[in-house]
C-alpha cells in the first residue's frame, strides 16, 4: 500500500496564469491542473495512462512492446505493465478520451463481463458466434449470460433462464440445448419445450460472474474481451502508433481452445491489466448528506452517472454541492480520478472539496475558472469514504465537479 504524501505540493493554475502557484494541503497524490508531461509537449494527450498507485499519465500515443510486459508513450520510456501478484510493475490500465460505443446490433454477453458484437451461425450443428476480428467464438450455456438478436426489453431480477421470443413472449425455466433450436425446461411441471433458433430475440441465462482473465480490452465497436496475452507485433516500428497491429491471445475459439489474432491499435479504446483489481466508483451507492457549511440546504441531489459503456465500467459521476457524499468501498483501496470543474461552471463555480478516509481527511483543495483541473490518488485504508464538496467565496453557485474515469484500485501488497 502506498503511504499517503503530506505537507504541501504545488499547483500551475491554467488559463493564461501559468506560473501563479498555489499551496494546497495534500494528503494524498496529485497531479497540478494544467501541468504537461514532458512526454506530450508538443502533442495532444488523448490518452489515460493509470498506474498501480492510482496516478495518472496523459500521453498522446502509445505502442506496446513486442514482449507485451512495457507500455511506450511516445517521446517517453517505456512502463512496464502490471501483472497480477505484482507491485513493482507500474501500469494498471489505459484509456482513450471518450467512451466506446455499445453495440446496437446483435451482441452476446458472457459471464465474465465480456461483450461481443457479431452474429450467430450454425457450423457443422454447432451455434457459433462470428465475431469480425476475434473469429468464431464457441456459444456455451456455461458461460453465457445474455444473447441479444433484437431490440427487446432486458427481464429483471431472475432467478431462472428467460428466452424471449421475436413477438416478445417469454419462456422461462432452465435453457437445456443451444443450437437450431433451442430446448426450455419450464419450472412449473419439468417439461421440456423446443423453439426454432430463428425465433429467438433475445436469451438471458441466470447470472453466474466470474473473474476476468488476466488483460481485458475495449474496442470502438463495443466489444468488451478479456484475453491471456497482448504484445506489439515485430516489424512494424517505422509506422505510426495508431497503425500498429497488437496480436492477441484468448480463451474459448470456436474450437474451445486458444485462439490467435491480431487488432489495429487505432481500434483499441482501453486496455486493462489484471482487470479484477479495478473496482467503478459509480457501482458504490452513496448516500448524500448536508455539507457543514450549509446545513439548512432543502435540496440535497444524490451524484449522478454520466453515460454508459465507460472503459472499466468507470463511467463518469457528477457531484453537485454543497453537500457531503459518503459510500462504503473496499479498505485498503485506492482512489484514482480525474476531476473537472466543467467548462460551462466556470463563470460563477467556485468550491473546496475534500475527501476523507473516515474521520480523517486525505486531501483537500480549491476549484475555480482558475484551477478548475487535477487528478487524485488517494489512499482509502478505513474503506469509509467521504466526498465533500464545500462553497467558495462566492458561495454555492455552479458547483459542480466531474470525476472521469472514477475507480478504486485494489493493489498487493509490496512484500507479495
């Protein structure tokens, strides 16, 4: 576990005021608003790199050696990766600005978390899924969770197989066979039913999660993959970054083997090392409390999640103050976040916030139009945490803050 940094750190204001430093009471890890990496100056960072201690890095293009254990920015040295077990190794994940689309067309779901745009077809009897870069991928009741084929309400809580049919009639029970039909053990009386496979909208299997493998990836097209390697491919140094092929290695092809193949790196949307350690701060529930500083507030908003599909399921949260947000997360974590004063707040925005590890506060500091950015890694050891978000001088007006790609990292200890 990382130990928390104290005294002072200092802060480059932006907007055209580079060079009027601020002292801030850190408890925790910061990067300064406005402050460049010597590895994209002259570039645009359009990259997130996120390391085992919960700091980030903006780079503007990155390739991954041909050994698959180092990251290379561009302009930069390489870094290495994190592997699970490993403390040492520096990079947890990294994401391109934005978020991936999710697939709107037919897309299957594994237990895992995996998602896969494509298309079913029969080969040779067997029901495959024909995915457009990672090939035929093998459908198994085992570790299917949800087969889309159409656009069909999601059925809630279940606690049995829900086959929805293309007039949207549903069939519940216990999904027995996969493949030009497909065979329903009802519940009620054991009986087995048989639909044509061309029938099917939609097949949710009761969920089984199971954990990640060892690297997951995020695509443009929505796919969602977890794979056992991933490494730069030889003979390619003399192209551009984002031309540059990253071959991969995965469980669970057609043949229920390992299965080779290759994706462009302009394809790729996020990549994550030993997945499990990362935790979305969006899936914690908080509870909203009124701030110190203004305990007669009628209006208390709970934060909000920002879009869908975030790389890591981190999707962005807005908080609005003032107000004090608290959540249970796990003890011993990391909180990682980008956070932003955004743009259209920042003619009147003017706030504090503070985040606390119980009773105790880790780090604190001011936002406004001036310094209106920074990224936080703050150690949570109690796993009691507390967001506040406190008014300016100006009190509480446009006082909102954004936290992009909000995540909790849970990292070894350095002794394993």
């Amino acid at each position: 576990m990382i130990e928390p940094r104290s005294d002072h750190v200092h802060r480059r204001a932006s907007a055209g005021v580079a060079g009027a430093l601020a002292a801030v009471f850190l408890l925790g890890i910061e990067v300064a608003a406005g402050s460049e990496d010597p590895a994209v100056a002259g570039h645009e960072a359009v990259w997130t790199m996120v390391e085992v201690d919960g700091s980030r890095r903006r780079v503007p293009e990155w390739s991954l050696s041909t050994s698959g254990d180092s990251i290379e920015p561009v302009g930069g040295r390489p870094v290495p990766v994190a592997s699970e077990g490993s403390f040492e190794a520096r990079v947890r994940a990294i994401a391109r600005d934005g978020e991936p689309s999710s697939p709107a067309g037919p897309h299957l779901v594994l237990q895992s978390g995996e998602r896969l745009p494509g298309r079913p077809d029969l080969v040779d009897g067997t029901l495959v899924w024909r995915h457009a870069w990672l090939g035929d991928i093998a459908i198994d009741p085992e570790t299917l969770r949800s087969l889309v084929l159409a656009a069909m309400p999601m059925p809630g809580s279940r606690d049995a197989d829900v086959v929805t049919l293309s007039n949207g009639d549903r069939l519940e029970g216990f999904v027995t066979e996969l493949g030009s039909d497909v065979v329903v053990e009802r519940l009620e009386d054991g009986s087995s039913q048989r639909v044509p496979f061309e029938r099917i909208a939609r097949i949710d299997l009761v969920e089984d999660p199971r954990s990640p493998a060892a690297i997951r990836l995020w695509s443009r097209d929505g796919t969602v993959v977890d794979l056992e390697d991933l490494r730069g491919t030889r003979g390619e140094s003399d192209l551009e970054p984002e031309a540059r092929l990253l071959a991969f290695e995965r469980s669970g092809g057609a043949g229920r083997g390992r299965s080779k193949g290759v994706v462009f790196t302009r394809e790729v949307v996020a990549v994550a090392w030993s997945p499990s350690r990362i935790e979305p701060l969006s899936a914690f529930e908080f509870a909203t409390l009124p701030h110190p500083d203004a305990p007669d507030r009628s209006w208390l908003p709970s934060p909000t999640t920002i879009g869908v599909g975030a790389p890591f399921g981190a999707s962005s949260i807005r908080f609005i103050g003032p107000a004090r947000f608290e959540a249970r997360v796990p003890p011993g974590s990391i909180l990682s976040a980008s956070v932003e004063l955004p743009p259209l707040m920042r003619r009147f925005g003017d706030l504090e916030l503070r985040i606390l590890d119980g009773d105790r506060e880790r780090w604190r500091r001011d936002f406004s139009a001036i310094s209106p950015q920074a990224t936080i890694a703050i150690p949570i050891e109690t796993g009691r945490l507390a967001i506040e978000l406190g008014p300016g001088l100006r009190g509480p007006v446009q006082d909102r803050l954004r936290f992009t790609l909000p995540m909790l990292l849970r990292e070894p200890a350095s002794s394993e």
